[in-house]
C-alpha cells in the first residue's frame, strides 16, 4: 500500500490500471484534463496506451475500436464533452462493448463554469443516447479515494455486464487533493474489496442471445470468428435486421440483463443515522453528501432525528432505499432538481419529499440545519425569484 | 455466385438489397478482385462499413470479422481497432460519400493526418441516396435530386478548382485514387495499391444510382442512361475535357513514404519503456 496526497483524477488514473485498463483516449476539457494528464503519464509505463481525440466524440469512438480489438478502455470528460459522446454510447449499450466513462460534473447548460462543481447530468447518464430500450449503470463517487475505487468497480460491471459505465463525478471529487491509498499488490486489492473481471473474447456464433445472461465475454474482432457488430438492431448472430421482433429480443436482452442482476451492485449506497427510523431521510450523491453527512450529524447533536442516504449506484434507481414513509429532502448541486423527481417517484404515495439545490458551491452546513429545523416543524422552504426568501 | 464470392462473401448477404440497376456491386466486385490479386485471405482482413447504401449493402458480406460504425465515425473507431489489432491485419472500410465528405470529414481528416493503416472504398452515389435522393458535397452543380428541385446550386467538392483529394493529400494521406465503376481493371489496380500501401488510402469511386440520381436529374430509372451519364463525364487523368468531371486514375501516391500510425505509437511506448528500463524505474 503506498498512500498520496493526490487529485481524484491522480486516484482514478491509478484505479483505471489497477482495474486493468490499458487504453485511454482523452480530449482536454476542464475539470477532467488533468486525468487525461495523468493517463497520457502512465499509460506507456504499463505498456498502454494513450490518445488525443480530435473531439470527444472521436475519443470515445476511439476507445470503442480498441475495445472491440480486446483492450480495457476509459475515457474522461465534463459535461460539455459528455453530450458528444451520445452517438458512441448508444453503439456501446447496442453493441454490449465494455468500457467505463468518468464524467467529471461542472456547472451548466453549456460551457457554464468551467472550474466548479455541478450535478446536472443526473438525468442525462440514465439517457446519454437516443432511443431508449436499454439500461445504463452509474456510479458516483464522494471522494478521491472512493473515485479509485469506483473505477476498478466500474470496469468490473462493465465487462460483467458487458455495457458502458459511466463514473458521475464532479469537479470536487475529480480536482480534490486528498489522502489516498493506492494497493500495491493483489491481497491488497481484495483486502480493500476491489473487485476485477478479466477481458473474454466471444467466440460466437451468438453474439447476441435474447436472454438476459451476464458473463459473456465481449465481441472481440480479429479472431477470425465471423464476429459482426454494427449500429443496426441485430439478429442473435449480429446480422442487420428491421424485423421488430428481433428489436424486441435485443431491447429485452439490453434492459433486463441489468435489471435482473442489480444484486451485483445494490450494496453501493452509504446510510448515516438510518437505524431509528428518521423523521427527516436526507438523499444525495457526490460531494454534497459530505456537507449532508456533517450536517445531520450536528443535526443529531441537537435531538433532531434527521438520518442521511447517499446514494453510489445511481442507475438503475435504487428504489428499495425509499420504503419508508417519512418526509425525505434531497440536497443537489443544480437549481432545477433532478435527484428529487426520482425520489419522489419511488417514495411511498403520502411521503413529503423536499428539494434543496445550490449550483458551482456547496450548501453550507448552517443553511442545510436551518432546512432541516423547518422541514421537522412543518414549515415550508419558500422561494421568492432568484433569490432565496428564507430557508 | 461467382468464385470471388464464394471465397470471400457470406451467401446470406449476396446478391444484397440493392436497388435494381445499382452501381454498388461493381465496386463491391473490384475490390473482391483486388483481394484476390493481393493474395490475402478472409482472415487477413477486418471489414468496417458505415451508414447509407454503401454502408448497410456491404455490412456483414464479407466472411470474416466485420463492424458498421455510426454515422460518419467509423474512421475512429478504426484508428482505435488499428491500435488493437496487429499490424498484418488489413482494415478496409466501404463507405458512402456523405459518411466520408459530409458527417465524417473531421474524422476521416484526423486519420488521414495520422496515416493510419486503413483502406478506405468511397463508394459515391452523387448524394443521401438511402433517405430517398437528396444532394450532398459531391453532386455536380445543377444536378436535381428532392433537396435541390430546382437544381443543386451550392459550391461542393466537385466545384471547379475544389477537390476532396485536394483536401486529404493536404492532411496526410499517403494514397489516393478515384475512379467510376465502369473504370474495371483500372480500378482493382489502383485499389490493390492502396491496400498495399501502409498508411492511409483512400479510393474514390463513383457509382450509379439509376433510382434516385437517374430519376431525378436524367427523368429515368433506365440504368444504361446514368451509366452512360457517368462514363460520358469520367475521363483518365491527363485525358480530361472541358466537360469532364471526374478525371480517373490514382491522384496521389506517397505510399509507405512516412510512419504509419499505430506504429508510430507502438515506438514511441517502446522507448519510453526502454528509458525506463535503463533507469531501473521498471
């Protein structure tokens, strides 16, 4: 073990090759350059390799060529690169290529603010393609050394799954200096609950079955196995087809081979004060998690009975963490509240759920207690324009 | 099925969904014949096809390992599957002129200036022929299709003085040729001699669309009328007349005149990790 005061970009890069990553094509953007950065660094150390793309489009294009050549690939990104990739991702999920993406959140639409943290893409990695009739699996990290090991995690479920896995980080965690441990060897690894897959070459002719089996090795090309892939919806043998049956097989196969298996990863969420039944569940992920964990603390220290849920597998939504009927409040770096739509939609039917957005800078922990204190004495959290009327 | 099908064509996929009277095929034939006369063998080759007729007619022919990319991107993809694959495994992509000229130019620029080991077949329909016969940067100026009822009058890549060849010779590539399908033996050559090529070729080679093309612009689906009209406006380089459009033969030959791409990168790796290697950092 050899422990860093590093970046989460620094963490990822090392949990990347841990994880047995050895292809990584980048396109600078803020704040995940500097994990380009550091690939570009390792990447030939460990006989990988590293690429610039001429967009991120490109960059992902890139990484699924390799991939679909055996390599283990990743790439980074913010928001602004991260709706490029929404033509290479759909041919990932359709072609079941394994291959992980961080997306390092920062402020939004567009190019926003480039150097500050948001959470605006909450939605948009359950749906980064066109078309629908499929699953995706998200991860969100809270911290530099979670990032690493999130990322081995992430590699592990793409290739099990043998779909695309986006890291959802924000800019806090991805340029965060922190404490890190970095295994050295094997035992270390498991000791530390890491988990890997080896990378499989399918050797057909079924590349894709119509059941919802895991554990197939990826379509590798260059074996001479007669293997196709393409953007088409497939027969079972990867044959180009417009018949609607065939679409149902592939889109049964693409939704339910990870609603059926989410035992995989439905241990990766973290409860704060949950064991007395809270009043007052507070929901988030990434980086407002830590304020919210401070917060309910102190909120403890006080005699509330306010409890806190982070979520770290964001999709498929965890709905069996919302049973309860208590009032929740979701705490969220964007303004419009997407964390909450979810939330809501999986409470149970009278369940109150509030929302509390800040965008670019965390919620301090003294405005979060003030939210609390309301929300327990049934008062409303009023807004009055842009401005907050009080809390 | 003739013996270049049998040996390298899949009988599922041949004779494909092609429209009556289309070009496709003659092209698709010459660089079978091409394959056969370099002497290589369905395992020596990984096939790439994009979006559009040329695309989704050619996916899945070839008996060995093949892929269709996304629209216009499948030069990336293919830059990043040279990487992977060893450098005696030819990657030959059949596409459309929209993928190539229009969608993925940016792409196809950015494999061209790495000259990476791919043999590109642009199989020129004059336009989106798929989506039913609009215009697109190679139709001639004046050529009616449903976008330009009233005759395409934009500049494109076939305006005088402007060349797509022009264009990619200018970003690296180290082989280019254009042809019309009617070129035949003239066409394998120039074909065999970009797959020959370590780098990045890229064969050019217009074809008829007697059911959009030829019922919009010659008012008829009569496929001896567009072939006719594509043979009477293609001339050999050098033989070119005033009304010629497409002059024919190989426009630009640098082959294996400088590093090829994933080579390259496979050097520069292998001597970080000799440096590395000699200062015991390994």
């Amino acid at each position: 073990m050899k422990r860093y005061l590093e970046t989460g970009n620094f963490a990822v890069t090392e949990g990347a090759i841990l994880a047995g990553c050895r292809f990584f094509a980048g396109y600078p953007i803020t704040p995940a350059t500097e994990l380009a950065e550091a690939m570009a660094y390792r990447m030939p150390q460990v006989d990988g390799i590293y690429i610039q793309g001429e967009d991120e489009c490109a960059a992902l294009h890139l990484c699924i060529g390799a991939a679909l050549g055996g390599y283990k690939v990743m790439t980074a990104t913010s928001g602004p690169g991260y709706i490029l990739y929404a033509d290479p991702y759909g041919w990932a999920i359709g072609c079941e290529i394994p291959l992980v993406i961080l997306n390092s959140g920062r402020v939004g639409p567009v190019s926003g603010i480039t150097g500050a943290p948001g959470q605006g893409e909450f939605y948009m990695t359950r749906y980064p393609t066109q078309g629908g009739n499929f699953e995706t699996i998200v991860l969100a990290p809270n911290s530099a050394q979670e990032a690493m090991a999130m990322t081995v995690e992430a590699f592990y479920l793409a290739e099990r799954f043998r779909t695309p896995v986006t890291i959802l980080a924000d800019q806090l965690v991805t340029d965060g200096f922190e404490d890190i441990s970095v295994p050295e060897t094997e035992e270390e690894m498991k000791a530390m609950g890491f988990r890997t897959w080896p990378r499989g070459i399918h050797r057909g002719p079924v590349f894709y079955p119509a059941t919802d089996e895991i554990d197939i090795p990826p379509v590798v090309l260059g074996h001479n196995t007669g293997a196709l892939c393409s953007d088409w919806t497939p027969t079972e043998e990867g044959y180009d087809t417009e018949e609607v049956v065939a679409h149902h097989k592939h889109a049964y196969r693409l939704i339910f081979k990870v609603r059926n298996h989410r035992d995989l990863f439905s241990h990766l969420y973290e409860k704060t004060f949950m064991d007395d039944d809270p009043d007052l569940v507070v929901v988030s992920f990434g980086t407002p998690s830590r304020v919210v964990n401070t917060a309910v603390k102190k909120a403890r220290e006080k005699g509330l009975k306010v409890g806190a849920l982070r979520l770290i597998h964001l999709w498929p939504f965890p709905d069996e963490l919302f049973k309860k009927k208590t009032t929740y409040l979701s705490v969220e770096l964007n303004w419009d509240g997407q964390l909450v739509r979810e939330v809501r939609r999986a409470v149970p039917k009278d369940a109150e759920v509030h929302f509390v957005g800040s965008c670019g800078d965390l919620p301090a922990v003294a405005e979060l207690l003030e939210a609390f204190g309301k929300l327990l004495k049934g008062q409303p959290l009023a807004r009055k324009g842009w401005e907050l009327e009080e809390w | 099925m003739d013996h270049l099908s049998k040996k390298y064509l899949r009988p599922r996929k041949i004779p494909s969904s092609a429209c009556s009277g289309c070009g496709l095929g003659i092209n698709h034939k010459a660089l079978m014949q091409a394959i056969y006369e370099l002497g290589l063998e369905v395992e020596d080759i990984v096939w790439g096809t994009s979006i559009g007729c040329a695309g989704r007619q050619t996916f899945g022919t070839w008996k060995g390992d093949g892929f269709a990319g996304t629209h216009g991107r499948v030069y990336a993809i293919a830059r990043g599957l040279r990487l992977a694959l060893p450098p005696e495994k030819k990657i030959i992509l059949t596409v459309g002129d929209g993928d190539a000229f229009g969608i993925g130019l940016l792409h196809l620029i950015h494999a061209a200036r790495s000259n990476a080991d791919l043999t590109i077949v642009v199989n020129d329909n004059l336009g989106y022929m798929s989506t039913g016969g609009q215009y697109g940067w190679t139709t001639p100026q004046g050529t009616k299709s449903d976008s330009s009822p009233y005759g395409m009058y934009e500049h494109n890549m076939v305006s005088d003085g402007m060349d797509i060849l022009g264009v990619l010779k200018h970003a690296g590539a180290t082989f280019l040729a254009r042809h019309v399908s009617m070129d035949g033996p003239r066409a394998v050559e120039s074909i065999k001699k970009g797959i020959a090529n370590r780098g990045l070729s890229l064969i050019h080679i217009v074809y008829p669309c007697p059911t959009n093309v030829g019922s919009r612009e010659l008012g008829t689906r009569d496929a001896v009328t567009i072939y006719n009209w594509i043979k009477n406006q293609a001339a050999p380089i050098g033989q070119e007349r005033s009304d010629t459009l497409w002059a024919t033969g190989v426009y630009h030959d640098a082959s294996n005149s400088r590093p090829e791409f994933s080579e390259s990168i496979r050097q520069h790796i292998g001597s970080i990790r000799r440096q590395r290697l000699h200062e015991n950092k390994i």
